[in-house]
C-alpha cells in the first residue's frame, strides 16, 4: 500500500490539531488491543492514520462542548 500522507488524513478530519489527537488516542487503542479497521502490517500509528485517511474513524466533539470561532463572540 502506497505511504498514508497528511493531506489524505485532512480530507476527513478539519485541522491539524484534530488529527495529531484521533490519530494518538486511536493509536494507543490498536496498541492495547483493539481490533484494526484497516488491515495493514504496519505500526499502531501508521495503522491509526491509514483509518483516518480512510475515513473508519471520526473526530466527535464531547456533548455540551461547541467549538467557537472569535466571530461567534
């Protein structure tokens, strides 16, 4: 499989920041056990972006808690 690149990630997630979080806590889930939803012979964070790029895994704001842009103020 061809290399997973940042851009192909940000196509499914909306910043930067977003992806470096789900990618981490989405790694660390493949690393204690969890099943992949990408099939790949990869390390847990290649795996965890290959997911992202894909699109098996989204980013899911906590309830309650609306980002906000300074022009919302």
């Amino acid at each position: 499989m061809a290399r997973v690149t940042v851009e192909d990630c940000l196509k499914n997630v909306e910043s930067r920041f977003e992806l470096v979080t789900l990618a981490s806590k989405r790694a660390k889930m493949l690393m204690k056990g969890a099943k992949p939803l990408v099939e790949t012979d990869n390390r847990a964070i290649v795996n965890a972006l290959r997911e992202v790029a894909a699109g098996k895994v989204k980013f899911i704001n906590p309830k309650g808690k609306q980002a906000r842009s300074s022009q919302e103020e």
